[in-house]
C-alpha cells in the first residue's frame, strides 16, 4: 500500500508549480480565496502546499493546496512554502491525498467527496483499500458507493426494478464470506426475499445469519418472514432523537419506520418483555 513521505521543505517559485489532476477539490475553488488572502496577509502561510515532481520537465505538481497557491498568486510572490515527497504519484494516490488533507482542513462538498470516493473505489476495488489509504470510516465509503460496488447480478435486479438498492446492498453484504466474496445466488435469492420485509424482518434475518451462519438461508428466510403482524403507532419524539433515527435508519439501509420498529424490538428484547 502506497504511504507518501515527506522528503524535505523548501521554497519553490510558483512558476514552477502546475495544479495536479488528482486535486478533489473542483467545485467553488476561488470562493472564500479573500480570506484566505487576509489571512496570509497577516499571518503568513501557517501550513504548506505538499508538491511531488511532475512528469512536465523542471515542474513540481501541487498534491495539496491548490487555493494556497491562488491566494499567493493574487499576493504576486515569488515563492511558496512546499512539503515535497520522496517520489512520483500516480493519480489515484493523489486523490487519496487531497481528500484526506481536505477533509482534516476545510469539509468538502458532498459532490467532491462522493467524486473522489468513487475515484478511488474504482482504482482499488475494496471499501477495505480506500479506507486504508485515506483513513475514512468505512461506512462513509460505503455510502458514497452504494451503486458501484454491487455485484452485476444485484445490479440487474436494481435496474429493472425488481429490488431497491437498499435491499440488494444489504442481501450482499450478508452475503459476504471472510474474504470479502459474495455468492451471487445466495445474494439474488435474499434480496429478492428482504425486498418486502420490514425493519425489523429484516434485522431478524441479518441477525439470523450472523449468529447462525450454517443454518439454511430458506428457513431463515421463512421465519423472518411468517408470524410478524405489523400494527402502525405514531410517537413523539425530540430533534436529537430524530437526527439519531435518521444517522441509524441511513446505516441500516432502513426507511425511518422500519429503524424505529427496529430499535424498538431490540430493546424489548434485551429487557426480556419479547422472545428472540
């Protein structure tokens, strides 16, 4: 796995810096650039532009810090304080770079994030390998890659319509092996069984497999899906409850109802007033 080392820092003339492809940052790159002008102004630069040679002869590419570099640029300086690293970067390395620097520094849009996730998820493949080279949560990976990473046969099944993507990521991920491989029959048959299921349906079932991983997916499928009759209550609740329903439903694949219902039974369940 590729890890970037600073070599040394040194001045480098802005002539000679040309804006690498792989900065995240595309969207609103001038906005806020007076502040940050000011700031300069009367602090100087309290952080470096990280730079790597380029492949353009004589030229340095900016990992890192492109609006530092426009900021001195409109300051008319000769030269601008640089980090630079022990050798070339490959594009995907760069952006793993910049949006990792950028989420520690300024919070990216979401189009940015999600670009530059789906950029890196494309070059490595793995949820697992995206977070090891930028440090993001897995789960914010997984966000930003509902779509992309299914397999082509779940992704059949979400274009006509047949399941949602909700179900089809999460008849996958139940479906995973130790090494990470999913078994395509196995995901097509429990999507398409979860696909009506409610919340709490369907926490059975992940639960069913997890701690019984050798009993068969068709009976576990049957007793998910038999002996649950569903009754609608409406309560009450505050704004931090509901942003919390909301952060759980999103993790869960889950509308809000089937989160609530779902959180619900796991706590009558663990005070002993419902069978498992």
């Amino acid at each position: 796995m590729f890890m970037a080392r600073i070599l040394e820092f040194r001045e480098i003339p802005l002539a000679d810096l040309v804006i690498g492809r792989g900065q995240v940052r595309t969207q609103s790159v001038g906005q806020e650039l007076e502040d940050l002008v000011q700031s300069i102004k009367c602090q100087g630069l309290l952080q470096p532009i990280v730079v790597c040679r380029s492949e353009e002869s004589g030229k340095w590419q900016i990992l890192v810090g492109q609006r530092r570099f426009l900021a001195f640029n409109r300051l008319r300086a000769d030269t601008i304080p640089a980090a630079v690293l022990d050798g070339p970067v490959s594009p995907h390395e760069a952006k793993a770079i910049s949006i990792t620097e950028n989420l520690i520094r300024r919070k990216l849009s979401g189009k940015e994030l999600k670009d530059g996730i789906l950029f890196l998820y494309n070059q490595y493949g793995t949820i697992k390998d995206v977070a090891e080279m930028t440090g993001l949560p897995r789960k914010k990976i997984s966000d930003n890659v509902k779509y992309p990473r299914l397999i082509p046969e779940l992704k059949v099944l979400v274009n006509d319509s047949s399941v949602d993507i909700n179900a089809a990521l999460r008849a996958q991920d139940l479906t995973l092996d130790e090494e990470g491989n999913t078994d395509s029959e196995q995901a097509i048959k429990l999507a398409r069984a979860i696909m009506p299921m409610s919340g709490a349906q369907r926490k059975r079932v992940a639960d069913e497999l997890r701690d019984r991983p050798d009993r068969p997916l068709d009976d576990i499928i049957e007793d998910a899906s038999s002996g649950l009759k569903i009754i609608q209550i409406a309560v009450s609740v505050g704004q931090k409850t509901h942003r919390a329903l909301q952060r759980f439903a999103r993790e869960e694949y889950m509308n809000q109802d089937e989160a609530a219902a779902s959180l619900i039974e796991e706590a009558l369940i663990g005070r002993g007033l419902m069978a498992e």
